[in-house]
C-alpha cells in the first residue's frame, strides 16, 4: 500500500505577487480539479509562495471542506500569502537544488504558480532548472494581474473585476463632484506602472458620449502638463466639474516619472519603480495655475481586493484558469502557462490554451497605441468592445451580521 501511495505523485501550488479579488478563485478551481483525479496525491499549498515554500511552510488544502472551498471563490486577497521573491538568474546558485530536493522529499510532480509577470519568472527558471537536470516535475504557470500586462493571452484573471470596479467608482465620484455649480477638477489616480490597462476601464464610467472622464492619461503615452492644463481650463469654460483619470506611471518626454517615490526612486526586488502620490502632484499643480477647487483621489490597493464589485465572468475565467493547469501538468506540460483566447467576441467565448512560459516571463503587454486617441487623452470605442464582456455578471460573499464573509488563516495558523 506505502509503495502504492509513493506513486501517486503531490501537487503544490503557490500564489505570488499582488492580489487580486478572483486570485483565490483559481486556487478553488486547482484544488477542486485536482481532487478529482486519482492519479493526484495530496493538494498541497505554500504559505506566501517560494520564499515560504524555501522555509518549509506548507499545508495541505486537502483538508478544506466543501463550504470553505466555496468561499474561496469570492475571498479576496490571497488565502496561501504571498511574497516578493526573486530567483538568482544563475541556474548554478544553491538554492535550485535546494528547491528540488525538497520537492522530492514531498513527492512533488506538479508545480503550479499563480502571479504576474514576476511569477511567470519564477516557473520559467525553475522550469529551466528541471530540464538541465532531468527532472520530470511539471511545472505551470497559472496567470492573474489586474494590470492586464501578461503577453500572449486576451486579458488576465483580475482585470476584469477591477476594472469592473474602477468604473464603478469613477462613476460614483463623477456625480458627487458635479453636484456643485463650482468650478472643480477631480483627478482620480489609478494602478498601472507600465500599462494602461486599468486606467483606460474609467471610461467604462461615462454614461453618455462626452461625459466624465474628460481627460485619460495612460503610460503608454508622454504626459505633456501645460498641454494638460490648457485642455482643462478648456474643458472648465464648457461644464463646472472635470474629471482627469491618470495612471499612476504617467511620464514626461524625457520618461521621468510624474510621481517617484519619496525615497528617491527606490525599487522592489524585481526592479520595479516603488510610486505614490501621481494625483497628488497634479492636484498642486493645477490648484497653483488654474485656482480652482481641485481634489485628487489615489484608488490604491482598493482596486484589487473589492469583492464588492466581482465580475462574474472574471470569477469564473479565474477558477477555469486553475483547472486548466492542473489538466495541463497531468497531460505532461510543462514550462508553460495557461492563456486565455478569445474565440468570439458576440457570443462571447474563451479557450484555454497552454503557451510556453518563455515566451511570457519578463515581457509586457502594453495598452494598444490605436486605441488611444486624441492626442493621448482618451480612448476609442474599440476597447469598449474588448472590455464590457469582462465585466459582465455579478456575484457576491455570503454576509454575515451585515458584513462579507471571507475564508481566511488567522497569524496562528488556524482557518477562519
């Protein structure tokens, strides 16, 4: 029976990066799947992604019941943690035979990993690292970003919740700031270091052509500020109240940033700019030459863990997501990481198809330059068509005593 059992081989699976509000919805969707095939030992998971793995913090997510499965789906954040960690590019470094031998130890076949960009990193270098020493562990990517930048996939499990959020919120702020016959500027800041992606979603606010937003700036473009002010007090001769949604990597022609942290430019592991405070410069600059009544908003870590504002479509996608990667490793992927392809627009449709993680890992996507338009200042109908399916669909936690109810790990240890 023992030697049975050893050739059943585990899967572990890991979160990383930042969150999302349908992240924990792909985790429901691998351990589901994965409980469903014999061949699957036990479903294991690492306490905030590699660097948790690399310090023996493991569970087995075999043990959740069918209700907390289930409330995974609509659980924000991540229920496994995450981290920030980055693999030495040396495949020769210590801590790769480090990883496998404990992969070993556990009876590990199948890795799965669930991030962004930095995360696609890590399953292509240990995907790479198994091939130099014939390891026959499978390795799979499962994607998520609300910042839409994976390549080689139609969107991204998150963006469509936070998109679906930020136009929700955009809209509500446009009628609180036009109740007033005063002149006043909002400017609402939002995530998108390199990509516009989530910025271009405040269009999905206006409710008829001409409404706020007036103005949109993504990073894919250079941000000219008296150009910006001269289409401000233009738009101001014409309505009292003028919305601006910007991203939060906006730069100027030269690519300094808008905004830079406080510290000088630091950044994080991977090499990323560390931003804050885009909305805030402009709320003085605008106040200083034009003197009207300015206000800036920064949507900050809101818009990745509103499950108030769950897409339905997004939920879903999210857990199909999983499931497709634990198929993938058992089908003998590897190296590769589950992509989305939109096959119709109307009805709308989406296959699951396994890319080569090489082709994804440190790459961008960046927002279509012929959908931006006026002069970098707004965006065309065409991403209307892209994104409105994405967003479609509600579904919402269980409440408990008027609040949501979450499954979660409390700092002992123990589910709630």
């Amino acid at each position: 029976m023992e030697t049975k059992l050893r050739l059943k081989k585990n899967l572990i699976v890991g979160q990383s990066g930042g969150p999302t509000a349908v992240i924990n919805s792909s985790l429901y969707g691998v351990v589901t799947e994965a409980l469903a095939h014999e061949e699957i030992g036990k479903v294991l998971g690492m306490r905030n992604g590699i660097k948790g793995f690399l310090d023996g913090n493991v569970i087995d997510l075999g043990t959740l019941s069918s209700e907390e499965l289930s409330l995974l789906q609509t659980t924000p954040a991540m229920y496994l943690g995450s981290c920030r960690y980055k693999l030495p590019v040396d495949l020769g470094d210590p801590i790769y035979p480090r990883i496998f031998e404990a992969l070993d130890e556990m009876n590990v076949g199948y890795f799965l990993y669930n991030g962004g960009n930095d995360s696609m990193d890590t399953v292509d270098r240990l995907s790479s690292y198994a091939a130099r020493i014939g390891s026959d562990i499978r390795f799979v990517g499962i994607p998520k970003t609300i910042d839409d930048d994976l390549v080689e996939t139609d969107h991204t499990p998150g963006y469509g919740s936070a998109a679906k959020f930020v136009a929700s919120q955009v809209r509500q702020m446009t009628l609180d700031t036009e109740v007033y016959r005063q002149d006043s500027v909002l400017i609402i800041e939002i995530m998108g270091r390199n990509a516009g992606w989530l910025t271009a979603a405040s269009v999905l606010a206006r409710k008829y052509p001409g409404d706020n937003p007036m103005l949109v700036y993504l990073p894919e473009t250079t941000f000219d500020v008296p150009e910006m002010l001269e289409r401000v007090e233009i738009a101001l001769h014409d309505r009292h109240a003028v919305v601006i949604c910007i991203s939060e990597g906006i730069h100027d022609k030269d690519g300094h940033l808008i905004c830079e942290s406080p510290e000088g430019g630091a950044s994080d592991v991977f090499g990323n700019k560390l931003m804050s405070g885009a909305g805030k410069a402009l709320e003085n600059i605008i106040k200083a030459k034009l003197g009207v009544k300015v206000r800036s908003v920064e949507l900050n870590v809101t818009q990745r863990s509103a499950a108030g504002d769950l897409s339905l479509a997004d939920v879903t996608e999210a857990a199909e997501c999983g499931k497709a990667a634990v198929r993938a490793a058992l089908e003998g992927r590897t190296a590769c990481m589950i992509t989305m392809e939109r096959t119709s627009n109307d009805p709308y449709t989406i296959e699951y198809v396994p890319r080569q993680i090489g082709d994804i890992s440190n790459a961008t996507k960046f927002f279509p330059a012929e959908w931006i338009i006026k002069d970098g200042t707004d965006i065309s109908s065409d991403f209307l068509d892209y994104a409105l399916p994405l967003i479609r669909g509600e579904i919402y936690p269980p409440m408990k005593d008027g609040l949501p109810q979450f499954l979660y790990i409390n700092h002992t240890g123990e589910k709630r």
